[in-house]
C-alpha cells in the first residue's frame, strides 16, 4: 500500500497530513499556495513515489476556486489526484463525535482513503477548461444585461414608453434608438430625413434606407402622441443612454465570445455532430461542449444524466409514496441550456426533420398526456443518450437511422 496525502484546501493556503501505509500519520503541516511551497510539495512527492516505487495517492476536498492553484500544480507536474465533492466528503467523514477544524479534516480525509473506494479525477485538457471559462463568462454576459434591460425599461416607462412598442426589445435598433432619442422631445427637433440618416449610420447591423424611413415616420408619430412623466433635461434621459449603450456593448462582446468560442471548435469532432442536429446552431453547439466537457469521460449515458441532473429520484417509506422528480443536483446551467434547445427544436418542427421531437408530440398525444415541461425533460434524455452514442462513436445525426432504432 503506498502513502497517502491528503489537504484540506483554503484560501491561499492547504493543510497537508501524510499517512503511509500502516495508516499512521507522518507528516502534519501547512503549505501556501505559492512557487516556493510548491516545489517543496514536490521534493515530498518525489520522494514518496521514489520510497513506494510509485506515486502517492492525493486526495483534497473541492473548495471552488481556492483549491485550483493545487490542481494546476499536480496537473502540471503530472500527478493524478481525488479531488472530493464537498457534500461527499461530509458523508464519508460524518461520526458520532468530530470536531470542525482545517486539521482533522486533513487527517479525516486521509483516514477515509484507506476504507472508501474513490475514483481519481478526470483532468480535462486545456481545450475544455478554455471552453468552460469563456462560456461562464457568456452567462454572466447574459445576467448583467438582464439587470440592465430591467434598468432601461424602467426609466423608458418615465421618458419614451413607445419605443418598448415600436422595435422589439432586443434588438439593436431598438438599443440604438434609445441612445440616439430618450425622449419624444428629442425627435421633434428633428427631420424625418435627419432620423433617417441618423437611424442608417448608427445602427451597428445593416439597415436599408427604406427600412430606416419607415421606422423613422414611426418614431415621429409615436413622438407626437406621447407625454412623458419627465423632461429632455432630467438626468435620468442620460442614465437610459448610458444603459442602452452598455447593453449594445456587452451583446457584441457575447458575440466575439460565441464566435472565439466556435474557432475553437470547429475542427473538433463533437462540435461538428452537434451542429449536425436540426435545432442546434453554432451558439447551442459551443455553449454545450463548455458545459458538458469532454462526454467521453463518462461511462454511460447515464452518468451523463446524473451530471446534468435529470436522473429521476424516488421516495418511498412504509406506505408513504413522493411523486417522481429529477434530481437537479447536476449542473444547472447545462440544464437550462439543454430545455430551452428542446424548445427551438420544438419550434423548427415544420422545417426540419428530429426524431426528438416526434418523441415529444409522441408523449403529448397519448392517452395519458404528459405535461410540456416533463415531455421537455424526458427529450433532453433522449438527446443525450443519442449524443452520447454519436460522439462516442464518431456518428453525425441522421434522422431516418435514428428513427429506426426507436
């Protein structure tokens, strides 16, 4: 049995305990999370593989982002690790009597290495660690544009409430109207050839001159029928600029991420079976490789399900019987992703052909109907279980074999 190492990981720093293979501890210590203490680390290791004739094992709890300056150290010097689910440790190292300190649970953690199987952790390559990082940062894109539309169209129900009626909402002319005329006042002044020109060179998309007139006259008649709650002068026709602006900016900054992010993938073979599904375009497509990672790292499907959380959880107790429900302990920003792909599938059925969706309209016209969302969830299963087959086995979609193996 070779020694074992285990950390209890915090911010800056690590508790370390050793313990050989008499599961005696002997080492106890503090290292930080800084070069120096890190080649130290490694002088340690080195010097246990070299004792065992093999590597130490390395367990450590997760802590988020505290424990990845650990995890880059071990991947970069090419060790494999256990790297504990939180809420799994506290299961495994749960007792009668334990006190809560950085110390005993470094020693916990080693102790219940010797007794409980774990299996060591996938390391992803830089490719999906990339992806990952750059679709989070798509998603807090999305959230603070989010806050800041709920900012504008609070302001415009005071300065220009019209405009939420004339140009659809997420638009970028609809941004770029509001940034060029806050207020009716603003368009009075103007010519309806000035607004034209003005519409045409500001809006960041093409929009022809025809288009820009018509949307012009519009603007001027919606104008001459509104009364504001508040003045051209009042500060607040300058913060809805100031919204509308930021708006515009953070879209086309979510839109340089999709297409890094479509760079990226566009040689890899996963990407190329995804966009292969009628539904899944290129922003679907990416958003799920950074969410899902590397799929091959599961065993089974359903795995896969667990991981995304949708595997159903039972409960029953003498005669006690909960209704069925999915888990949602699994990502829930894959989640999300993978219910609203469903519906634009759901959307696409006159034009494409989606063995998923005649799997839908199959649950909602049966005898016993089932309800939209529990239809949706039990397509996204089947969409993972046929992505799971293709990408493992290196198969673009195809809808006549997929219909025939249902």
């Amino acid at each position: 049995m070779k020694h074992v190492v285990a950390f209890d990981v915090s911010m800056g720093k690590s508790t370390m305990v050793i313990y050989d293979r008499y599961r005696q501890c002997e080492y106890e210590g503090e290292i930080t999370h800084n070069r120096y203490s890190f080649e130290k680390l490694n002088e340690t290791l080195i010097s246990l593989t070299q004792k065992d004739a093999q590597a130490p094992d390395i367990v450590f709890e997760a802590t988020g982002v505290y424990s990845k300056p650990l995890e880059r150290f071990l991947g970069d010097q090419g060790y494999m690790y256990y790297r504990v689910n939180p809420l799994e440790a506290n299961i495994q190292m749960a007792s009668m009597r334990r006190q809560k300190t950085d110390k005993s649970d470094a020693h916990e953690l080693a102790k219940t290495h010797f007794r409980v199987e774990r299996e060591q952790t996938y390391q992803e390559g830089e490719y999906y660690k990339q992806m990952r990082a750059m679709t989070r940062y798509y998603d807090e894109l999305s959230s603070e544009m989010t806050h800041l539309y709920s900012r504008l169209h609070a302001i415009l129900q005071l300065s220009f409430p019209e405009l939420e009626k004339l140009f659809s909402k997420r638009s970028a002319l609809f941004l770029n109207v509001v940034q060029l005329y806050p207020h009716p006042d603003h368009v009075l002044v103007c010519s309806k050839t000035v607004i034209r020109n003005r519409l045409k060179a500001n809006t960041r998309k093409n929009l022809s001159l025809a288009r820009a007139e018509e949307k012009g006259i519009a603007l001027i008649e919606a104008a001459k029928e509104a009364y504001p709650a508040i003045s051209k002068d009042d500060i607040r026709c300058e913060q809805v600029r100031d919204y509308a602006k930021r708006i515009a900016d953070l879209k086309e900054k979510r839109d340089q991420l999709v297409q890094k992010m479509v760079k990226l993938s566009k040689d890899k073979q996963e990407y190329q079976i995804l966009i292969s599904f009628p539904g899944i375009g290129e922003t679907t497509a990416v958003r799920l490789i950074g969410e899902l990672g590397d799929i091959r790292r599961f065993k089974n499907h359903k795995q896969l399900n667990a991981y995304v959380g949708i595997d159903i959880m039972r409960y029953q107790s003498g005669n006690t019987f909960y209704k069925d429900k999915i888990n949602k302990r699994g990502n829930n920003k894959l989640r999300k992703i993978l219910f609203y792909m469903i519906q634009t599938m759901i959307q696409l059925r006159k034009n494409t052909q989606n063995h998923i969706v005649d799997y839908y309209d199959k649950l909602k016209t049966q005898p016993q109907r089932k309800p939209h969302k529990v239809a949706s969830i039990a397509c996204v299963n089947k969409f993972l279980k046929s992505a799971y087959h293709l990408i493992t086995h290196n198969l673009k979609y195809d809808y006549e074999k997929a219909t025939m193996h249902q």
